[in-house]
C-alpha cells in the first residue's frame, strides 16, 4: 500500500470513527436538525474557500449536477427521511445499526455482481470485507436485536443507500466533463453544497424547536466536524474510491467501529472485554487481508489493461 493512500485511509478511519464524541459535545447547544444544518454550512463554507484557492470551479453541465443531487440524496438526505417517516427507527438498537453500518461494503460488491462487473472486486478484497464484516458481528454480537422491525428496514435501507451512492461517485469520477476528470476536492465541495440545500429543507422539522446555544468548545467541535469530516476527510474518501475503487474503498467503513471502541477506552473509561478484543482482532485482519499489495503480472505476460484504449485508462479505471 502506498503512503498516501495509507494516510487518506488512517485519516478517514480516525475522523469518522471519533465522530461521537465531538457530537456529543455539539448537542450540548443544538438539536439534531440544527447541528445537520450548521455542521454541513461550514463544511460547504471550508470546502468553497479550499477550491478557490485551488483555481477549480464547480461543475458546470445539468447533467453533472444532475448526478451530484442523486449521490447526496442517496448518502444524506433519504436516511434521514426515512428515520423521520418511522417512528422507532431512532430508537432502534445501536449495535444492530452498527452492523448495517458495517454492511455498506458488502452492498458495494453485491451492487458490482449484480451489474456483472466482478472485475471491480478482487477475490482477496471480497474475502478481505467478509471478514471484517464477521468481526463487526463478534465485536457488537447483536444477537438479541429485533431484525423484523420498521427500524431495521430503514436501516438496511440506508445500507443500500450509501453502497449505491459509493458506486456513483466512482463512476462519476471516472466521467469526463471538459476534457478532464471530477476531482475529489470537486466532488467533495459540491456534496457539501449540496447537503446544506438538504439540511435547510429538514430545518422546520426541529430545528426551530429551540434557541441554539454556542460556546467555545461547541463552535470547536463544529469546524472539526465541518472542515474535516465533512470537507477534507471526505474528500480523502473520494481520494480512495477514484484510487482503490468503491468495494475496497469501502472497507475503511470496518475501522470506525475499531476507533470508536478505543476512543471509549481512552475517553470514557470502557473496559474491553474479550469478545471485542477477538472483534477488533478480526476486523483488523481483513483489513489487513483488502489492503494487501495486489501481484503485478509476470513479465512477458500483457494485461488487458494494458491494451485499453486510453480512454478505459481513466483514474477510477486503474486499480
């Protein structure tokens, strides 16, 4: 694995896995809806500044922005509309959320089987999230959860959701607009404008319940949340999906549940047990097993894709 998609990988797994805690200090001011609209504001704000200084420009065709809207509806606004039209979805059992969550990857590959483009997943990557995926079971064991619920369904819901979404974003980095390729600072920008548009729209439903509260620690929380994990990590998150592919990409989404057990650890006094221990070790292998440097072909032998056309030749093309 190459150093900069090991940092972008490191970066994004310790952002959003320690997510919890900066929002745990955010809701000591606002409520859900507000800290949606003003967590994805100043993302936006951040993320329009870094591309001005950078001397891109947004997207300019319909059709673009066309799929920029589907991959943020995809990704933002139907899990929350779907919470909104369920009623025990928020109660639902966090650790049975944090199996869909974990779900996502696999979403991702049966998305690819489905459009019979197995090409895109490595036999070890799949094997490799399928493990992880089983560790997620061990470190959560949700055994106990209620699976045939209203708020399972939403949940499995927004797991296809977001392994769509991830597939789009591939795809509409590999497509060409002027001549040239969507970059994931673009993509990353555009998301996040998009997202205050939605954010904006959910505002009536809570959001002007209560008078907002800021303080110094609650305005820090928010840009950390802002600028990094909305902005420049998910920027990095693109950075590996045009890179890696979506299905590999995907796989940092099992070492969230590894930061956030040791950020409770470290924050909050948790005492791991043996089962998370195993959970954790188990996650890590298959990480571990995705992220193997892949066998370069033996010399003399031509690949195909060495015989593509330039064209095939596109950055979310190459693995």
């Amino acid at each position: 694995m190459r150093f900069d998609s090991a940092a972008r990988f490191a970066a994004v797994a310790l952002m959003w896995g320690s997510s919890y805690f900066w929002i745990k200090i955010v809701f000591g001011g606002l409520n859900s809806a507000q800290f949606s609209f003003f967590r994805i504001l100043v993302g936006a704000v951040a993320m329009l500044g870094i591309l001005a200084l950078g001397r891109q420009r947004l997207p300019r065709g319909a059709g673009v922005w066309a799929r920029l809207v589907l991959i943020a509806f995809l990704a933002n606004a139907l899990p929350v509309l779907l919470v909104e039209l369920v009623d025990d979805a928020v109660g639902a059992d966090a650790d049975m959320v944090s199996v869909f969550n974990a779900s996502v990857p696999l979403c991702v590959v049966l998305f690819c089987l489905a459009a019979r483009r197995a090409d895109r997943v490595p036999a070890r990557v799949a094997a490799g999230l399928v493990v992880g995926f089983a560790g997620v079971l061990v470190l959560y064991a949700p055994w106990g959860a209620e699976w045939l619920s209203a708020g399972a369904a939403v949940n499995a819901a927004a797991a296809v959701a977001y392994g769509w979404s991830m597939l789009l974003m591939e795809k509409l980095m590999g497509a060409e607009e002027g001549g040239r390729a969507m970059t994931p600072l673009v993509l990353a920008t555009t998301q996040a404008v998009i997202g205050v548009g939605w954010a904006g729209i959910n505002m009536p439903n809570g959001g002007f319940d209560s008078t907002p509260h800021f303080s110094a620690s609650i305005i820090g929380a928010l840009l950390v949340l802002g600028v990094l994990n909305t902005g420049l990590v998910y920027m990095c998150f693109a950075w590996l999906i045009r890179e890696e592919g979506a299905a590999k990409a995907s796989g940092v989404l099992y070492a969230v549940p590894v930061v956030l057990t040791l950020g409770m650890v470290l924050l909050e006094d948790h005492v791991l047990g043996t089962r998370e221990i195993l959970g954790m070790a188990v996650i890590v292998a298959g990480l571990i097993l995705t992220r193997l440097p892949q066998r370069t072909a033996p010399a003399g032998r031509t690949r195909s894709a060495d015989r593509a056309t330039p064209a095939a030749k596109s950055p979310a093309a190459v693995r």
